[in-house]
C-alpha cells in the first residue's frame, strides 16, 4: 500500500487530499480482508471479495458516490501492481461499480451573489476586507479552496488584473480578475501591511487572526457565514461558488472552452455538467413564457 501511494504522491504528483482519500479507502478494504477472511495482503483479494465488500458498504448506508470513490481508489491500486507485477490478473476488470444518480451542480443565484455584495454585510475591518476578497475571489476566478489558500503576494499581478495559481497535480495557470477586484486587493494588502508589519512580502495573502496561512476550514466557515445570510441552498460552500462562477459564465454567453481553462479542468467532460444548468434555465424561462407549455 505504501508504495502504492508513494507512486500516487511521488510520481503521479496527485493532490495530498486524494492520497489521503485512497489510504483511508484502502486502509478500510484492508480492515474488511483481515476482519472477513483473516487476510493481510490486499493484491491476493479477487472480484468477489471486492463486491462483498461494496454490497455490505452500501448495505450499511454507504451512498453509492462514496462507494464509487472506494472503487476508484481500489481500481488504481490494483492497475498500478498488475502493470509491476506483483498481481497476474486484475481482479476490477470484473467489478462493476453501482450507478449514481445525476446531481446537477448547485449554485447561487446571480441576485443572491450581488444582494452579498451591495448590502454592506462585510465589516471595515481587517478580518471583514479579507472575508470579502475570499469571497470575490472566489467568486470572479472559480478557483478551487486548495488554490486560494495558497496564494502568495508574488502570485498577483495588479497590472495584469490576474492571478497564478497551482492546480491539481502541480498545474500552474493564470487567472484574470477584474479592477473592482484589484480595488479590493489593493485595499486588502494595504491593511495586510499595517496589521503585519514584519511578515514577508512574499508570505501568503490570506491569514488567521496570529498571521499564520489560513487553513482550509477557516476559509469554510467565512464562506458558510456570507452565503447564510443570502442563500438557502442546501450546500453553502467554497465548491459551490466555484460552480455559481461556471454556471454564470455560461449563463451569460461564455464560450465553455474558456471556462475550461480557467476552471483548470483536464477534459471539457468536466466542465460539460454546467451546460445542464443553463438547460434546465431555459427549460424554466420556457414553461413561464410559453402559453402551451
């Protein structure tokens, strides 16, 4: 397993959150092996010790997203060993993962996302300018939670009106911002600056309350308060401005190519799921105009 996931860390250059996913999933499997059959070595299960597993997973109320995921992670695992040798024949050629029902991406409302703006629900304040650039951020650039942690002063180009940011598996790419955004920026570093005299000038944008780089739940919970006081949706995260970003875009007559590249997706297939928003828009606009509808 460790070497395993060495090669995902190492060599794939994957993102410390799946390495992490994939041990908790494979540790979990190994668990099941041992406890079931009194078994220690994942690469001697075959295919129908993984479909038991998958069956009393979702038996006990496992969602069939998560278990998809345990499957994934299983499916990596296991090509990895058989392309070293060290498993003859690849026992997930033979498992079939369950099927899940398609969510559509929630997202804001472009009314919700300006009442955020215009109603003055951020504090003048140090913690409430950085609350506010969090959310702008997030909100014009679609960038992902992992991204705007760690942005670092030398990443910004106030010129440019853009920003550089590490994507997954240690992709850079740059995103543009607009001057409303640098507006915000400029305000930002300025009490940046006062506030943390002696901290770097290359140091990360976004601190805690003793200076040091903020951490990932911190950054959810400010997005969770702002979007609470707007929105009612069931999800109320960082993820979800990231889709409001590419439903908008796309709403507002964005070509889907682009919002591929500024989202960092890999394949256009990821970026494709947002158009079913922007349908089921039309589907709406329609059955309210249409008199036979």
């Amino acid at each position: 397993m460790e070497v395993f996931l060495n090669y995902l860390q190492y060599e794939k250059r994957v993102s410390a959150h799946t390495v992490t996913a994939y041990r908790t999933d494979l540790e979990q499997f190994a668990a099941y092996l041992q406890k079931e059959f009194g078994e220690n070595d994942i690469r001697k299960a075959d295919s129908a010790d993984v479909r038991a597993w998958m069956m009393q997973l979702m038996e006990s109320g496992v969602t069939a997203r998560s278990v998809n995921r345990k499957v994934s992670a299983l499916r990596a695992f296991f090509r990895y060993h058989t392309r070293m040798g060290d498993v003859e024949a690849n026992p997930m050629e033979a498992v079939t993962a369950p099927k899940i029902a398609k969510r559509l991406p929630q997202f804001v409302s472009q009314d919700e996302m300006n009442k955020l703006f215009t109603e003055e629900l951020f504090e003048d304040t140090f913690e409430g300018w950085r609350d506010r650039l969090i959310i702008e951020l997030f909100y014009v650039t679609g960038m992902r939670l992992s991204e705007l942690c760690n942005i670092k002063r030398s990443d910004l180009d106030l010129y440019d009106c853009s920003v550089k940011v590490m994507g997954k598996r240690s992709k850079e790419r740059i995103i543009p911002f607009s001057q409303r955004v640098k507006d915000i920026i400029v305000k930002y570093l300025s009490l940046f600056d006062e506030k943390y005299a002696n901290n770097s000038k290359n140091s990360f944008i976004f601190v805690a309350s003793n200076g040091n780089k903020i951490y990932p739940k911190a950054v959810y919970r400010i997005v969770r308060k702002y979007l609470d006081m707007v929105t009612t949706i069931d999800k109320r995260s960082p993820h979800v401005l990231r889709h409001t970003f590419a439903t908008q875009m796309l709403n507002n007559g964005a070509d889907i190519n682009a919002i591929k590249e500024i989202l960092g997706h890999s394949s256009l297939a990821a970026t494709q799921v947002y158009t079913h928003n922007t349908i089921e828009k039309l589907k709406n606009i329609y059955n309210q105009a249409h008199p036979r509808a």
